[in-house]
C-alpha cells in the first residue's frame, strides 16, 4: 500500500467514524478474547460494526464482536474495539494495526491494550492480571515495513518504552487502591494460531517472557510510531503447555475471562477516571 493511499484510507475511516458520533476521542481501548464487556459501560454509546467502516478489516474470532463503541466513561471520551483483528486470520502486520492510526487521527493520545494470554512465569495463577512492562515480537513481521511517511511517524522509532513507564505505575497504584496486586512482565506476541509446545513455552522463559499470546505487539508498534503513549494488559487466561499436565483450549480461556471480568472492570474504570 502507498502512503497516499495509506494516508487516504486512516481519514475515509476517520471521516466515516466522525459522521456518526460528535465525540473526539482522548482515550482508545482495544479489547482482548471475553474482554469486550467493558464497552457496555460507556454513557450514550454509538455503536459502529466493522463492517461498514471504510478500509476496516472485519474480525472472525469468538467473543470479538466485531465493533467500535464511541462514547464517554468516567467524564472521558473514549472509543473501544470490541474485538481486535489478528494475523493468523489472515491479515498482514499493516492492516491488523490500520484501526490505531484511524484513532491516532480521530484524536486518541492514550491507547489501553488487553489479551487474554497464557501465563509462563510460573509464580502466576490463571485469574491473574499482568501489566505489560515490555514485549518480544516473534511473529517476526512488522506494521512499519515499506515505505515510511513522517506525517504518520518517523522512520526507525524508539521502542525503549513501549509501554508507558508512567501509566503502568498508575495502574499498579490503581489496583492497589483496590487491594489488589497487579503482575508485570514481558509478553511474547507470536502469530497462532496454534497454541505453543512445551518446548516452545521452556524457550520463551529462557528468553525472559511472562505471558504468551497471538495479538498486541503490531498494533504497539503503530501506535509507539504514531506516538500515542500505550498501557497493556495480559489476563493470564491458562497456564502455558506443559506447565500444568493438561490442553489447552479457547473455551478455557473465555471462561477465565468471564471470571476475570469484575475485577478488570473496575481496574480499568479506575484507571480511566485518574488519566
């Protein structure tokens, strides 16, 4: 894809997705598997499918709905991806990230990232919450690949804090005003769809991962390059293969989400209100 048409593409979306509500943006959330729920809480919403969004990707996965909700939480105004686009759907790195430059050009200057993830740190429990501190890109792909327009970002951008020093230490106050105690650590983004092997799940500890799972990392990049500052969250849905002696499967993770979601809820309110 060109920049022209690149840069053409974010503002058709941006103008489609402005016709519908009056509300710009300070805040975007794209939610992870059995995360979307946090969406029925905004005021006044305007609900938007993917599908009739110009240039936008449509998601096929179970318990991603598939649509943008505009609105206000807490006094701000945020706008949320229920549902989130990935690369073993068969979509490239530059299209899985399209939706953050559209909210980068709507006007959102914080984006909050979930997944439900596996857990590799053995001192997690599945339940946990994990702010992500950093990741590992081993879908070794990449949105920025090809040409670069610096109206969109600079060439070869700082991937030093890729996630906000400043907000993770917000959500660690957050979740202790709530007594509760966040982890942290590093998420390693592969491309799925399978789960891993156990082999796979010994490498990616050696090499310093926490949580594992099959989003996040593009859609981190684009928004770093677009300069938008990035909180994460990983819910640690299942412990990776070979930790505890059983399959895995994405039934189990949907219902560790629906356990998890009180508590996400109010840490992301929370966090939400004191931005």
């Amino acid at each position: 894809m060109s920049d022209n048409t690149m840069i053409q593409k974010i503002q058709e979306a941006a103008a489609f997705i402005s016709k519908e509500t009056n509300i710009k943006p300070q805040i975007g959330l794209i939610l992870g598997s059995g995360l979307g729920v946090l969406a029925d809480l905004i005021e006044q919403p305007i609900v938007v499918d993917y599908s009739r969004i110009p240039h936008f990707p449509v998601s096929t996965v179970e318990g991603h709905a598939g649509e943008l909700v505009v609105g206000t939480i807490q006094g701000k105004s945020v706008l949320i991806m229920k549902g989130r686009f990935h690369a073993y759907e068969g979509y490239g790195a530059e299209t899985v990230s399209f939706p953050v430059r559209v909210m980068k050009e709507l006007g959102v200057e914080t984006l909050i990232v979930t997944n439900a993830a596996g857990g590799i740190n053995e001192s997690y429990q599945v339940g946990d919450l994990m702010v992500i501190s950093d990741h590992l890109n081993l879908t070794y792909r990449n949105p920025l690949i090809g040409p670069n327009d610096n109206a969109l970002g600079v060439r070869f951008p700082d991937m030093s804090e890729a996630y906000s020093k400043r907000l993770r230490k917000l959500a660690h106050d957050v979740a202790a005003s709530q007594d509760f105690k966040l982890q942290e650590g590093v998420y390693v983004g592969l491309l799925g769809p399978n789960y891993e092997t156990p082999a796979e799940i010994r490498m990616f500890r050696t090499l310093g991962g926490d949580s594992v799972g099959m989003s996040t990392v593009p859609e981190v990049i684009v928004a770093r390059h677009a300069g938008i500052e990035v909180l994460g969250f990983s819910c640690i849905s299942n412990m990776a293969s070979g930790i505890l002696d059983q399959p895995l499967s994405h039934a189990e993770v949907m219902e560790t989400t629906e356990k998890v979601k009180p508590k996400f809820l109010k840490l992301v309110l929370g966090i939400i209100e004191a931005l």
